[in-house]
C-alpha cells in the first residue's frame, strides 16, 4: 500500500463527482420542467438530489480550506 497523496487526483475526483451530481440534477429539473403537477416522489427525489450536490460541494470547500491551512503552515514554518 503506498502512502503517497496525490492532491491534484483527489480534486479531479471530486470535482468529477460534483459534476456529476450537477448533471444529474440539471437532467431531473428538466424532465420536471413544463409539468403541471409534480408529485410528492418527485419532490423528494430532486430535493435528495440537491442535498446530495450540497454535500459534495461543502466536502470540496472543506478539503481546499483544510489544504490551504496546512499549506500556510508549511510556508510559515519554513521561514
């Protein structure tokens, strides 16, 4: 098991993965758009959507937050 941390595969994960959640969403907000009624289902289906973008977004702003401290750190340290 390697204990290498590549930085630049992390974000393009989960910057891949908010991409994908966005379409998703995109995708479910257009087949509702236009409809008179729209179920109880389906309002729970694109409001779990939605979360679940939230939480991958928040997750993003929680690691660039968590990376930039650590990097300050090293940078205040080294001098």
């Amino acid at each position: 098991m390697s204990a290498d941390f590549n930085v630049n595969a992390a974000f393009s994960s989960i910057l891949q993965a908010i991409q994908t959640r966005e379409d998703e969403l995109k995708t479910s907000m257009s087949d509702l758009e236009g409809e008179q009624q729209i179920s109880d289902q389906e309002m729970l289906r694109l409001q779990f959507q939605v979360n679940q973008y939230n939480v991958f977004l928040e997750t993003a702003s929680t690691i660039t937050k968590a990376l930039t401290d650590q990097a300050k750190q090293m940078a205040q340290r080294s001098n």
